[in-house]
C-alpha cells in the first residue's frame, strides 16, 4: 500500500537532516582572460538520516560539482553545508564517496587496495575478514581477492568502487553514477545492496541517468539544470497519484493511420485530449490508469519552471 501525501510528509518530518545546503554557489575561473563561470547557483537541499536521495541532470549540469561540495573536496563560494548532529565533529570520517570514474592502484589486489583505504581513515580499524565480507558484500567473489586489480573487468572495479566507499561503515553515502559500466545483473545487485543499506539506517545520494534506478530507488529526487535545483520530487506524491495513457489511432491520409499513446496526468487534461481525439475524427483503443513515470512527471513540472 502507498502511503499518502501527510503521511509522506510526517516521515519527512520524523526523519532529522543528516546534511544540508543551504544557498550553495560554485563558480569556476577558466583562462585568465574567460569570465568566471557559475556552476552551482542558490542550491539548497537537505538529506534526511535513512533516506535516499536521486540527483537527475543533463552532461554538466553540476551533479559531480555538488558532491564534491558535499564530500568537501571542493568548497562553495557562498552559501554553507551543515552536518547533522549524528555526523560527529569530524563528518568526512562518516561518509563514504564512489567517484563517478575513481582511479585504484592498479598493482594492487583487491583485498590490498581495501586495507589501504582503509588506514585512510583515523580510528577505523577493520579485521581482514571484515575486509573478505566487504568485497564479497559488494558481489566479489573470494577467489578474485587476490587479483590485482589491472585484470578487473569494468563491472568488477564499479564493485570495489562500492567496497571502498563502504569500508569505514559510513551514515552518509555519497554514489556518482553508481551504475554505470554494469550489466543488468549488475544494476540490480546494486541496487539490491542500496536497499539493504537504506534498510540499516544509511542516509544514500546518488547520479544516475537511468530513470529506472533512480524510480525503483529514491525517497526524494532532485532535478538539477545548468547548476540550479529546478525541481524536488517526491517518489509518494507520484505513486500516490495515478494518471491516465490514451491509446488512440489518428489516420492522416487514405493509407497512413498512426497508432498515439500518451500519459495525462489530471482529469481535465484527460477530458480535453480524449475530446480533441475524438473532434480529430480519431479513434480510442484503450484508455487505463497508470501510475506517472517519472520521465513523464520531470517534462510536466520541469516546463513550469523552478518550483522549489
Ligand atoms: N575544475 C573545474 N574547472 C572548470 N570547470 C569545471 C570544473 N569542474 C567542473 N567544471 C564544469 O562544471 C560544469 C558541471 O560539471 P559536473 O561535472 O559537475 O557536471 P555533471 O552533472 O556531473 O556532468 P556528467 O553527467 O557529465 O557527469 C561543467 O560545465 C564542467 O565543465
């Protein structure tokens, strides 16, 4: 059973921010004679402890820029980021970071390049076969352990990407496109392993550009455009609320009849597209409820401009 708007936004309200942005701006000088350019504009979000965030966007949008804010490998030129009591006086050692395309040490074995990310971390001390259940957690085997990584396939090094940022038990998880270069297979190991961590209590955001994910995944999604945060959707508000898809064939000329299918999210637009059809001289095959994908709901809300 879905759960309502008010009782969505009660958790919200049950959940404390474990990290937030308040105003955030980032600007970027390339050449000396190029004017500063604004990557991240006014954004401002907060994470909730045990949820999981989706932080959609075209190419450059800013995704990476935003979680190398987040991780403090950058720093904002105005605005703040807050952590959570929970996230103690040193917040970097209870996060965890997958990089969108991470660089290992190569000659390395997997269990070697784990314990030296490992000693990374002041105080975190992990016996090694917690470091065997790490990988193995993240789909790696016990015989590729002692691989290097160099004979790592590109799935293989996205999992010990996982193991790395996972390694010192984080609150906060922070995935850069974590399902890129992996197999079907693989994208729901993935996605599996994120659930599991939201079901301990882990607070998780992450890129992605397959919407598939993103639906199946998150609490909270973030619509991010040319560095501005243009839209907040709530998974609830969409799976509470179901729209409707036409079927309709529409004949142009004597021999061209097209099939149409679209997605109306209200009753009066269904009303107004099933009249139009129909004046259109048009015929309806089929019309049911279905729940609004979210590809569907972005395009609507995205043409009415920032909402959030
Ligand atoms: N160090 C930098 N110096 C100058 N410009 C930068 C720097 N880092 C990022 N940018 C620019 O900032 C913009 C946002 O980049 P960012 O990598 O955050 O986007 P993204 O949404 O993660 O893109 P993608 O989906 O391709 O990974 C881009 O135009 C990029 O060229």
């Amino acid at each position: 059973m879905h759960m309502t708007k008010k009782e969505s936004d009660r958790m919200d309200e049950a959940s404390p921010t474990l990290v937030s942005l308040k105003d955030v701006t980032k600007t970027f000088k390339g050449h000396f004679w190029s004017k500063r350019k604004t990557i991240l504009s006014g954004v401002t979000l907060e994470l909730g402890e045990g949820t999981v965030a989706g932080i959609i966007g075209h190419n450059g949008a800013g995704k990476t820029s935003l979680f190398k804010i987040l991780t403090g490998l950058a720093f904002p030129d105005k605005g703040r980021v807050s952590f959570g009591e929970k996230m103690g006086d040193n917040p970097r050692q209870r996060l965890g970071f997958l990089p969108e395309n991470p660089y290992f040490y190569k000659y390395l074995t997997a269990i070697e390049a784990l314990s030296f990310y490992v000693a990374l971390f002041d105080g975190v001390n992990v016996s090694p076969l917690e470091l065997e259940h790490a990988l193995i957690q993240v789909g790696l085997p016990k015989d590729v352990h002692a691989q290097r990584l160099n004979t790592f396939s590109k799935g293989m090094l996205q999992r010990f990407g996982f193991a790395q940022a996972l390694v010192n038990d984080p609150l906060l998880i922070i995935l850069d496109e974590p399902m890129s270069g992996l197999d079907p297979v693989g994208r729901k190991e993935i996605r599996s392993l994120i659930e599991g961590l939201k079901r301990n209590g882990k607070t998780i955001v992450f890129s992605s550009h397959i919407l598939d994910d993103v639906e199946k995944l998150c609490d909270t999604v973030y619509l991010l455009d040319g560095g501005r945060l243009v839209n907040k959707i709530q998974m609830n508000d969409i799976l509470g609320k179901s729209s409707w898809c036409i079927d309709y064939s529409l004949t142009h000329h004597a021999d061209d009849t097209a099939e149409h299918r679209e997605v109306v999210l209200t009753k009066k637009e269904l009303h107004l597209r099933v009249t139009s059809v129909i004046q259109s001289g048009g015929t309806l095959t089929n019309i049911e409820r279905v729940i609004p994908p979210l590809e569907e709901w972005i395009d609507r809300r995205a043409t009415k401009g920032p909402n959030i």
